[in-house]
C-alpha cells in the first residue's frame, strides 16, 4: 500500500495514541507522536507511559517523537510551520483523562484539555486547513444527567427497562449542559464544541469521538483512571466507589475505536459527534468485571464497596453506535470483553 503525507498524532504514548501511530503507520510516510509523558505527572510512576514512547520509537521506522506539552504553543506552531500541507491527518489524543484529579486541579486540567486543543485547532487551520481533525472526546460531556433515568436493580447491575427509548444505549440526541460534570467533563465539553465550531465557522474537517471507556493491552490503569485495566492488574485490595459496584460500562477496545478513525478520515462528515462504545454486547458492572476477571483469569479480587460514588460519575452506560454505523457501515466491533481482559494480563507480565 503506498503511504502518503504526514499524521500527527497527540497523546501518542496513551493507550489510543499507541494504537493510533500503530495503524496509521501503515498509511503514512512518517508519524510524528507528541506526548511529554503527563501521565506520569497525574499518576505517578504506574501511570507513566514512558514504556510505551521508548516502544514506538524502537519499532515503528517511520515514528518521530516529539516531548511537547500541547500548551506549548510556541512549539506547536513551529511543528505545524515546518510541516505544513504535508499533514493529511491530527489525531488528538492528548489529555488529563480523570475527572478526579481534575476536582484537585481545575485549572490545569482545563488549560490541558480545552486551551490544547484550541492551540491545535488553529495551528491546524492556519497550516494545513485541508487535513482531518480527529477529536478523542467523552462520554462525560453528557454530565450526571445520564443518572436520571428509572434504572431497574438488578444482582449485579443496575438497568434501563426494555422498552426504554435508551435501551440500546444512550444517542447523541441527549443534553448535555444543566447538569453535573466534573471539571474534566465541562473541559472536555468545552473542547468538543471549539472542535464542532472550527468544522461549522471555518468549513474544516473535524470529527468528535465521545466514547466512555476505552481499553486494551498498553493501557497504563490506575484507580483513578482506566478501571478495567486496573481491576485486572490490581494485587491489593480493590475500591469500588459506590452503587454497590452495580455501576454499567461498555468497554471498547482502542484498536475498534481507532479503525472508526479511519473510516472517517476516508470520508469525513464536517463537525460530526459520535458516541462510540463497546455497546451491549461490552457492557459490565464492576461486579460482574470482578466475576470475569476471576472466572478468565482465575484470580479471585478482594474488593471493598464504599459507599459514597465519585463526584459526577455515571450510574449506568452503554453507547448506542447506530449514528455512526449508519454514516460508515464497513465499521463494526471486532474485539469482545473476555479477549481484553486476557490481552490486558498478558501485558500485565
């Protein structure tokens, strides 16, 4: 296949930038990751993903690192500028993901996930207004107004009653201001809609991703951030915080969500958001991820349920992802739960 052009990709050492720099490295002639390891700054040493940099500059020949804060917009410009019309491709990636450090931090994690990426969204549209802009936003746009529904309890979770317009999953016909978000989640909302603005006022092709949780092999979980990763890494004595541990997620796999991707970037629908997400078929309580991970793994995870949730956290949710298949049908789920928390052991070792 010939390769063409130049991707950027921000976030590159996280868990959707490896994945991103892997596939696109097919497609392009270099890969340029931006990634100052903040990881390690959030979480601390477990959180690094120093690993993961050293990794993808060792085995992809066509991968250049750059150690840039995306604030930095001083140095971003001067990337932008050296590499101009060549850039067919931004994925950005880059972001403080927990919604409880941003609580602590508010400042610097709106500075990191909104300021970044409007410091992108213009160097992107005075350099190479022609590319694709691909948004990594999030589920937590919706805010806890998602928790206002009649959710039916069950043994191990909580659950919309069939019928439920909602059943499916949620759409992105739902609101997503009056309600609570956490710092992080107004942040990333801020965010979501400068990269709508930047498609609608200046005709740009940008695309805006909302999944909720994303997993895989290479993700760096922490408590804070990334549960099932960390369930399955998890030697001590794990904390469930709140909703008896009934709590819903779907779980999709970076390598799904970084096809989707990919198909938008073939053919991209100006301003487009998608919720994306593992759907049913993906979802778990965290008791019932605490019952797979024993019954694959034969690990028995001691665990202790506090009662008070996290601060904005969503009771219950799963993706509806009809929009998005219905825009792009060649697009499907590829990679199942047990298989995740299986690649997530293996490179646990």
């Amino acid at each position: 296949m010939k390769k063409t052009g130049i991707a950027i990709i921000t976030g590159s050492g996280g868990l959707v930038g490896v994945e991103s720099v892997n596939f696109f490295s097919q497609f392009f002639d270099k890969i340029i990751g931006i990634d100052n390891d903040s990881r390690g700054y959030f979480f601390g040493e477990n959180g690094s993903v120093a690993k993961n940099i050293n990794k993808l500059v060792s085995n992809v020949n066509n991968y250049e690192h750059y150690p840039i804060d995306i604030r930095d917009k001083e140095r971003i410009r001067k990337l932008f500028e050296k590499y101009g019309q060549d850039i067919k491709l931004i994925v950005n990636a880059a972001a403080q993901p927990s919604h409880d450090w941003s609580g602590k931090f508010p400042l610097e994690d709106f500075e990191i996930n909104a300021l970044g990426t409007v410091i992108l969204l213009e160097e992107y549209r005075n350099n190479c207004p022609n590319a694709v802009f691909i948004q990594c936003s999030s589920s937590k746009v919706y805010g806890d107004a998602v928790n206002n529904f009649e959710f039916v309890e069950t043994d191990y979770r909580f659950e919309l009653p069939k019928g439920h317009t909602y059943y499916d999953g949620f759409r992105e016909d739902m609101l997503v201001d009056q309600s609570l978000h956490s710092p992080y989640g107004a942040g990333k909302l801020a965010s979501d809609v400068m990269c709508q603005e930047y498609a609608r006022y200046y005709g740009l092709n940008v695309g805006i991703f909302r999944p909720n949780c994303i997993t895989g092999g290479p993700h760096s979980g922490v408590e804070l951030h990334g549960f099932l990763s960390y369930l399955v890494k998890c030697n001590e004595t794990y904390n469930v915080f709140g909703y008896k541990g009934k709590q819903v997620r779907d779980n999709i796999h970076a390598n799904d969500l970084v096809r989707a991707f990919y198909e938008f970037y073939l053919n991209p629908n100006k301003g487009e958001v998608y919720n994306l997400g593992g759907g049913r078929d993906n979802s778990c309580s965290i008791l019932e991820a605490i019952e797979l991970v024993g019954t694959i793994l034969g690990k028995k995870v001691k665990y202790k349920i506090i009662e008070s949730p996290r601060i904005g956290d969503h009771m219950w949710w799963v993706t509806d992802n009809s929009k998005f298949i219905s825009h792009y049908p060649n697009w499907a789920i590829n990679i199942h739960l047990e298989e995740i928390i299986t690649e997530i052991n293996a490179n646990a070792k």
